[in-house]
C-alpha cells in the first residue's frame, strides 16, 4: 500500500444510462475515466430500472476491487482537471470521518465520452472513494490544499 496511514479502502463508480442512449457510448465515458487497462479490476453489475416517465433505465455500477488502482484512479482523475475543479472537490466534496472520510466526484458524462474531465451535477458519473485513515494524507498526495476541518 501507498501510504500505511492512508489508504482506500473501497471505489464505486454509478452510472445511469437511459433508454435514448448507447450504452456502449455510456461505457466508453467510464473507460475514458478510469482507463482501458483498469477497467479489468472492476467488478460491473447493471440493474435495470424504470425512469420517471416509466421508459427503461439501466445503472451501471462499478466497483474498484484493487486499492492501489482505485489510487492510481483519483491521482489521475485529479491530474486531468483544471485547478478551480480540484480545489472545489477538495473544499466541497469531501467528508471527515472518524475513521477516515469520503471523498464524492462528479463528471460530466457526454466530456467524459470525448476524453474530456470535467465537474457536473447534471447526468453524472458519479464517483465515491471511501479512504481508510487521515483523508489529508490523501489531500496532501495530490498536492491540494485542504480545509482545516478536513
């Protein structure tokens, strides 16, 4: 492991593909995310759901089985975003915890498709990284200032 008072213990990816869309277009957003050669040490499952207007809804999740690749994955995600983005994760979307904390990333779905990363809300790939241990050590890997109640 990276850091021994650190570590990610579990990373789930969820991603929603409606009825209008390819859901190999969907896919191809993920693997342009988190890369071709990771995209062996996920375990996938698709549950099929009815949307609001009762059209068929398929979400897919993914779930990172490898700590040191669910590592590599938010070091590279963090590397592909702007400066603004980065700082807003750190500031707004990551929670302290007793034990550690989580951290929750947003992409926008149809940048994702075009190689493209970048924060959304809308029709996101959402993805939530549970760390093990000082959530600042992660912080301090990606070389991000933090806020002190972190």
């Amino acid at each position: 492991m990276f850091m021994l008072d650190m570590r990610i213990d579990k990373m789930l990816l969820q991603v929603l593909c409606h009825a209008t869309e390819d859901e190999e277009k969907v896919m191809k957003a993920v693997e342009n995310v988190v890369r071709f050669d990771r995209m062996s040490k996920m375990k996938i499952v698709t549950q099929v759901l009815k949307g609001y207007y009762g059209d068929p809804l398929a979400m897919i999740r993914f779930e990172v089985l490898d700590p040191d690749t669910s590592l590599e994955i938010v070091k590279d995600i963090f590397s592909r975003l702007s400066e603004y983005e980065r700082h807003d994760l750190i500031e707004n979307c990551i929670e302290g915890g007793r034990h550690g904390g989580k951290l929750y990333i947003r992409l926008d779905k149809q940048a994702a498709y075009n190689g493209v990363l970048r924060l959304s809300d809308k029709d996101p790939i959402r993805i939530e990284v549970a760390v093990r241990g000082e959530v600042n050590k992660l912080v301090n890997m990606l070389n991000i200032h933090s806020k002190e109640d972190i």
